[in-house]
C-alpha cells in the first residue's frame, strides 16, 4: 500500500534524513519518500498515519 501525507518541518536535506531514519523504524514500512517543496511524504507499507506520527513524536515534524 502507498499512502501521501502533508509534513511539516521538513525544511532542509537534514530534515528528509531525519524523518526517514525515523519512520524506517517501523515495522512493515517498505520505503519513504520526502519532497521538500510540496511538503509531502509518501509511505510504502501496512503502517497507519497514526503509527507515523508516533515514530516522529519528539521532532519538530507532524504529519497531517
């Protein structure tokens, strides 16, 4: 399944890698795509949009 969500936060290079390194994390996510300028990310996988903004709780970026 491949889902898209708003992201906020994701300003910078940094910003994708870290948001990528946390949602890799979870169980069942088969792959993660950031876009910057149409701040959005796109998850491969069985994972709620719930489950994704656990795994960034404590960042500064929230997935909508």
């Amino acid at each position: 399944m491949k889902n898209e969500y708003s992201i906020e936060g994701v300003k910078c290079g940094g910003c994708v890698a870290a948001v990528k390194e946390k949602l890799s994390k979870l169980d069942n996510v088969d792959n993660i795509e950031v876009n910057i300028q149409e701040k959005t990310v796109v998850v491969e996988g069985e994972v709620s949009k719930e489950d994704l903004q656990a795994a960034l709780e404590g960042t500064n970026y929230k997935i909508d």
